[in-house]
C-alpha cells in the first residue's frame, strides 16, 4: 500500500494527472462504468448491400425472422479454433468476454458465405444491454434524400438476406417504406433516431429568431 501510495505520488506530480485516475490504472481497475455495451456499427456498408440486390449475410437459418439492428444486438462473428470446435472472438470488443467462457459453440454461416469454414455466430451475453453506436450520420426522413432514408430504415428494421428482400422491382423505397408493417420498438428506434435533428433544427430556429430580434 505504501508503494503504490509513492507511485500515485510521483506520478500525479511529474504528469499533471489526477490521483484517482493513476490509481485506476495502477489497480487495474475501469475508469468510467456504463449500464450497457457499445459496440461499433458500421451501417452503411449494409445499405449499399441492399441497394445494389446482393446477400449482406449468409446467417443460419435460424436467425431468419431478425432485422438487422437486434441481429447485431444478438450475435457476433467468432472464429473456429483449430484443433477443437470451440471459438474465439476476432472483435476486439468481445476479447474479454471470449476469455471468461471456457467453451463456446456458434451456429455456422450458410453454405456460400466465405466463412463459413473459418467462423461461428455465437450469442452475445445481455444482448438486451448491447446498443450499436453507428459509426456516420444517419439519413433524415424530412430534409435528406427520401428514398435513401427509406432503403435505410427498411434495411435496419425488415429482415432481409438480399434487396429484393427488402422492395419489389417496380417499386420505389419510399413506397416500400410505408407499405412494411414496423414492429412499435421499430418505430421507437426510428423516432429517436430523429431526435437529434430535431434538437439541431430548434437551436437553427433559435439562433435565426435572435439575429432577426424577434427574441
């Protein structure tokens, strides 16, 4: 105790930080807590899948009925160890929670995938804590290009494996936006999806009712 105690010390008086951070760090313990898990979501390479009428995944069979965003709550990609039929995580982000599981086993890809001999879809744990953090802006359904914000939302909230999946041939995204039955926590993601632009929008409002002197 006395050592790290000298450690904290030096440490917070040659480096300018904080001692309760050096502490953190020495006791290898977090340094912020959250209630769920984020994990990085890379969307837009789905909605260029979708748009172009190619499989975005070849998922087991078993996985048909899940849109894309609670799949990506749900399952993660791991690979096959060599000399057994357990997994191990290729996410960064699953590193810790791969090393804690002694076995895992995963559902294959579907035969046609380019991993289907190397990788697994395992089960994340608390699924229902796991948020994706999309990685770019996303769309808006009044001011941005309609029909991108349409094949956007269909691809996150409709099951799908390839585009046609998603829209018929003659019909255009918007038309297959408002035809598709969303789910009501469909409809709550993409409600609060816009509630950033609606914040941004007011404080536009704001901003021209001040430089007008109406406020």
């Amino acid at each position: 105790r006395r050592l790290i105690s000298r450690i904290v010390n030096l440490l917070s008086t040659k480096l300018e930080l904080g001692s309760p951070m050096i502490s953190l760090y020495l006791l290898k313990n977090p340094d912020h807590y959250t209630s769920h898990n984020f994990i990085p979501f890379y969307w837009k390479t789905y909605v260029s899948t979708a748009r172009s009428f190619f499989d975005y995944t070849h998922c087991p069979v078993q996985h048909v009925n899940y849109n894309l965003y609670n799949w990506v709550c749900s399952f993660y990609k791991v690979a096959k160890r060599k000399s057994k039929d357990e997994v191990l995580s290729d996410h960064e982000t699953e590193l810790k929670s791969s090393k804690s599981v002694k076995s895992t086993k995963g559902l294959p890809f579907l035969v046609g995938d380019p991993l289907v001999e190397t990788h697994v879809i395992s089960t994340r744990r608390n699924s229902s804590m796991t948020v994706p953090n999309f990685i770019g802006a996303l769309p808006r359904p009044n001011k941005d290009n309609r029909e991108y914000y349409c094949c956007t939302m269909l691809t996150l909230f409709c099951p799908w494996r390839t585009g046609e999946d998603l829209k018929k041939k003659d019909q255009s995204w918007h038309e297959a936006f408002e035809a598709y039955d969303f789910c009501e926590q469909s409809q709550l993601y993409m409600k609060n999806m816009n509630i950033r632009f609606e914040c941004l929008d007011a404080r536009d409002d704001f901003r021209a009712q001040l430089k007008s002197g109406k406020l």
